[in-house]
C-alpha cells in the first residue's frame, strides 16, 4: 500500500479515537468537581487496598482506611454523584408493616453531560468488576482477611450499580440490546458448530 492509502485509512480511526477520549475529559464536563470525586475515592478504596500495606506497618490502620474509603465511595456515589451526572437516586424505605422497599428517582431537570453519563457508568461498572476480581483472585489464594474487605468493596459497588440501574431506563435498554446481541451470536455459533 502506498503511504497515501495508509494515510486514508487511518483518518476514520484516528477521529474515532480522540471521539472516545474526549468522552472522558473531564475538563468539558457538567459537573468536573464532581467527577473528580465520583473516580477520586474510588481511586483511594483501591490504593489503600492493594498498597497501603507496603507504606504503612498497621494492618488495623490500613483496613480502617480501606473501610472509610468504601464507606466515602459508597456514600457519595449514591446520594451526589449519582443525582448530578445521572440524574438518578435510589434508596430503600420501610412501610408501615415494616417490610422494606426500593424506591428509585429520576430527575429530569438535572443539567447533564454525556461526558458526566459516560464517566459515572463507566468508573462504577468497572469498580465493581475490579472488586469482584480482587473476591475471585482472593478466595485462590486462600487470603481470608482480605477476602472480607474486598468483598466489602464488591457489595458495596454492586449494590450502587444494581440500584442505578434500576433507576435508569436507558442502561435497562442497552443492556436489553447486549443481551439479545450475545445471545445471537451465541446462536450462531452453536449452529456453525
């Protein structure tokens, strides 16, 4: 191929890419601040968790940073960054009979970004595969203590993403959409099998 060729090619590829980055710049976002702290304490649950260890010599220190770190995350997730780059919020209420139920919001009016939307989803299913990941490679290794704040770290990510989710019909649609997707590929190639 001559290098005009090439050159021609790799134009749509190149304009693709910097369409996925600007994605994520957070400069460009609704709410930066925001964003900033949505990714900043999860950031500081993960550090914590996997080096905290090799800068400080209390275990005890450590792991309570690690819980204040998921119990930050945890919160701000739920009840700011969710609201202000989703424009959604989710909490469980009691009924007078005493039995609990999952109430989920969606405001409208809420000034949002496609940029706030793909940061939010992004960081927060990613967080929780990783702290699924740190359950999965733990229970390998037999590394007990460690199993329990990991899975603290799991649970806690999973629980918000499964809330929003709920929340959001769009992520209901698209995961609808995966679904369909995967199972038609899987499909064909039972019947290419």
């Amino acid at each position: 191929m001559n290098s005009k060729n090439e050159g021609i090619e790799m134009k749509p590829i190149l304009q693709q890419d910097r369409k996925e980055i600007s994605e994520y710049d957070i400069t460009k976002a609704a709410h930066p601040g925001i964003c900033f702290f949505h990714i900043f304490f999860k950031f500081c649950a993960f550090f914590s968790y996997l080096f905290l260890g090799l800068i400080i010599s209390s275990t005890l220190f450590q792991y309570i940073l690690i819980m204040i770190f998921h119990a930050f995350d945890f919160y701000t997730v739920k009840n700011i960054t969710g609201k202000f780059l989703v424009g959604l919020r989710w909490y469980s209420d009691f009924t007078p009979k005493g039995d609990e139920v999952w109430r989920f919001e969606c405001f409208d009016k809420c000034k949002r970004s496609k940029i706030d939307s793909s940061i939010f989803w992004t960081f927060q299913f990613g967080a929780s595969c990783a702290w699924a990941f740190f359950v999965f490679t733990n229970v390998l290794s037999f590394e007990f203590v460690d199993i329990i704040f990991a899975g603290i770290g799991a649970s806690l990510s999973w629980i918000n993403l499964w809330g929003f989710y709920k929340c959001s019909k769009d992520q209901q649609r698209k995961m609808k959409g995966v679904q369909s997707y995967l199972t038609k590929k899987g499909l064909q190639m039972a019947v290419q099998s």
